[in-house]
C-alpha cells in the first residue's frame, strides 16, 4: 500500500513539474516557492516513509528543527529584502 502511494505521488511530481517548466517562467527575480507549491504536497507523500524511519534517531530531530529555524530565517530574511 504504501509503495503504491509512493509511486502515485512520484508520477504526479513528475507530471506537473514537467507541466510548470513547459508552460511558467521563473521571471527576472522572485523570492521564495513560487510555482513549487503546487506539488509539496506530493513531495511530502513520497517522504513520509523516510520521515518515519529516521525519527527513531535523535539527531535527526535536533538536524530538523536547526533547518527549520534557518529555513524561517531566510525566508524573513528575502521578505525584508524584496518586499
């Protein structure tokens, strides 16, 4: 069950990025997730078994929540600086 959902959430990654780099363009500067958004949800299905089996192991929380705090830092950060 989990494979197929695995495999499912690939396929779909796959199709609707080819989708957006076909028909979007990136535009002179942006900041932060632009067209990316549309499939982070499939993206996540696909982690979701890895997630699982590393939150056995300590550091992998701790490596966590430390990019989580620079991810928020650099997007304030691009906030304050193109916004």
């Amino acid at each position: 069950m989990e494979s197929k959902m695995v495999l499912a959430a690939l396929i779909s990654v796959l199709l609707i990025g080819l989708i957006i780099l076909m028909i979007m363009g990136t535009g002179v500067s942006q900041f932060a997730a632009r067209y990316t958004l549309d499939f982070h949800l499939f993206l996540c299905l696909i982690l979701l078994p890895f997630i699982n089996y590393m939150l056995s192991f300590k550091w992998f929380k701790v490596i966590s929540l430390a990019l989580i705090f620079v991810s928020f830092c650099m997007n304030t950060l691009g906030v304050f600086l193109f916004y």
